[in-house]
C-alpha cells in the first residue's frame, strides 16, 4: 500500500471503510485477492499475495480484523537483505494488541503498519520511525509514504473524498464506486505544494497523484512503475449482522483495469 484513507466508526450502518492503492512495479509478480494461509500461520487470510519477496500489503481474517503497511519514503536509508515489511500484515492478523509492539523490533527499512477491527471503534498506527504507536478512536485518517496524517496532498484529498462519500452514500455499491473513482484519480498536485522528501521534482510529481503511472521509458531502465491495485473494503452493519466486503480491481501497465475481484464474509466471533 502507498495510500490509504481510513474512516473508524464514522456510521453506524458502516463501522470501518478502507481506500487503498498499492504502488509498486509492474515485473513484481503477485497474486490477487483470495483466501490463502501464509507459511508458519495459524490461519489464512485475505489478500494480494507478493510473489516475490512472500506476504501481502493488505489482508483481512476471519475474525475481521485488518491490516496494511505501506513504505517510508527515505531516499538513500533503504538496506538490502532486511525482514520484509510484507510478513507484517500476517503478522499483525495473528498478533494480539499486545504483542503489536514486538513487530517494531525486527529490523526493517522504513514502514508504516495500520491495524483495525472491522466492528470499528478501535485500531493502531505503528511505525519504526516513530517511537509511539497511536491507537486509532473514531474519525477519518490518512497515510500513504510519511507519518500517519501527513498532510501530503494526495492524502488529504483522499481523507475528505472518503469522508464526503460517507456522508453521502448509504448503499454499499454507492460507497465503493465513489471510493474507487476517488482513488482513480491520476491529477498530479501543484509544485507549490508538493512534499520534498529528498527525490528529484520530476519523480515527486509524478509521485503526488493518488494513481500512479510511471512507463518503463522514463523509469532509468527499469520496469513501469504505478497503482497496480486499487482496494476498498467496506464493513456493513446490516439487519443485525456485520458483512464485510474486499473489492481489489487491478491494472495494468498502460493503467488500464486488467482484472477485479470481490469477496464478502461474515467475521467469526
């Protein structure tokens, strides 16, 4: 993931809704939503699954709870050979809140890692650039390569789109199209107000969109580089019981939609 907008107990009918994009380039392989069980995991998960380095930037269990990480932007920090931030999300699913804060202390490039419970009223930020973890009460948050709440554009935006959809929509299917074209939106922000986080102005141009595309050609060699997968995921309050819906729709390169699947389940007690 590497921006999300998350709203905690902002409606009753809708406890928790998430809505992510993962950025990453297009020759890393990954697999799509689906149930599946990480190695050395107690349960499976849903989720993308990163096919390269193993794990995954979003996943949910079945008991609803729900996890994400995105990176840290830190030009000239980033270490080969460290614990992939992907074991993170498997990790937090299985962790209690208690032991959240053990995660900090493998070594790790820069990472953030929200945790949730799809009931909403509570969650956590966690990052290992930060000191203090910061448990999540109800409202709209924000993140994508910085500290929670960092008022990149990108980000803010997305926070009051979410929160102007909530406001708005009271049908599931309305919620996440609204969502969806909020995360489709490839406007890059002014230079006036663009983040310096140490990468040429070009790059943190092309950055400051809330979908990414970056082709091969202008990419020093490597590979296209952009929003592979947008994510919403809705939790419903609904006749007495809660429904959670993951909706992931997928690109590819040219930023086309390449593929798009849907699960909903019933969290476990």
């Amino acid at each position: 993931m590497c921006l999300v907008a998350m709203a905690v107990s902002q409606s009753e009918r809708f406890p928790l809704v998430v809505a992510s994009n993962r950025d990453e380039f297009f020759d890393r392989e990954a697999a799509p939503l689906a149930w599946w069980q990480p190695e050395g995991a107690p349960r499976p998960l849903l989720g993308g699954r990163d096919l390269s380095a193993g794990g995954t930037w979003l996943g949910l269990s079945r008991a609803g709870r729900l996890a994400l990480v995105t990176n840290v932007r830190e030009p000239g920090r980033f270490e080969a050979g460290m614990a992939s931030r992907g074991a993170l999300v498997p990790a937090a699913l299985a962790a209690s809140d208690d032991e959240l804060q053990a995660l900090l202390e493998v070594p790790r490039n820069g990472f953030n890692l929200l945790v949730a419970d799809t009931r909403g009223g509570r969650g956590r930020w966690l990052s290992n650039r930060s000191p203090q973890p910061q448990p999540l009460g109800p409202g709209v948050y924000g993140l994508s390569n910085a500290g929670l709440d960092t008022p990149w554009p990108k980000t803010r935006i997305l926070k009051q789109r979410l929160g102007d959809a909530m406001a708005r929509h009271d049908r599931v299917d309305d919620l996440v199209q609204a969502s969806f074209r909020a995360l489709a939106d490839g406007a890059m922000a002014p230079d006036e107000a663009l983040p310096r986080t140490g990468i040429p102005l070009e790059r943190e141009r092309q950055l400051s969109a809330a979908f990414i595309r970056i082709p091969a050609a202008e990419n020093s060699g490597r590979s296209a580089y952009g929003t592979r997968c947008s994510t919403v995921v809705v939790a419903e309050q609904h006749t007495g019981a809660l429904q959670v819906w993951v909706i992931e729709r997928r690109f590819d390169a040219q930023g086309q939609i390449s593929g798009e699947t849907t699960a909903q389940f019933q969290p476990e007690d």
